[in-house]
C-alpha cells in the first residue's frame, strides 16, 4: 500500500480496517482463492493495477499518516485534560 502498489490480503487480524475495503480480503489457508488473486493481478491491465494501487495509498494516508494520528491523539488528549 504504502508503494503504491495492490496488495492481496487474508481476512485475519485487523487487516479490513487496514485496507478499507478497497480490495479483495481471502479466507486465511484457501490456497486455491489466493493464487486465483494473484493471476487476476497478472492478467489485470497495469493501469487498473496502478488506480488500484493509488487508491490504496490515498487511504493509507488519508487514515493512518503520522499528521492524522497526531490529530487524532492531541483531540484525544484535549478532550480528557
């Protein structure tokens, strides 16, 4: 995500959260569906990888970047001070 790039991802931990439901998230240990991802990223056309890809990105930084978690804490910290 955070070069751009598409990720493929198994639904375990807090990954959905993580990628905001942009792409796919695949059964932990189903071999057979990630493997189909992985040829539909190959077969898929580089400017869908790369809008993919972008996307991604811009939730990454729109969610997770150093200048939204210092807002978020310095609200946190104002609100019970």
């Amino acid at each position: 995500m955070a070069c751009k790039l598409p990720i493929i991802a198994t639904d375990a931990g807090g990954i959905r959260e993580v990628i905001g439901g942009i792409t796919n998230l695949y059964l932990p240990g189903n071999v057979l569906q990630i493997s189909k991802a992985f040829l539909g990223y190959y077969e898929m056309k580089e400017q869908d990888r790369v809008q993919i890809g972008e996307k991604l990105f811009d939730y990454l930084q729109a969610t997770f970047s150093t200048t939204v978690f210092r807002r978020r804490l310095l609200g946190f910290v104002n609100a019970y001070s």
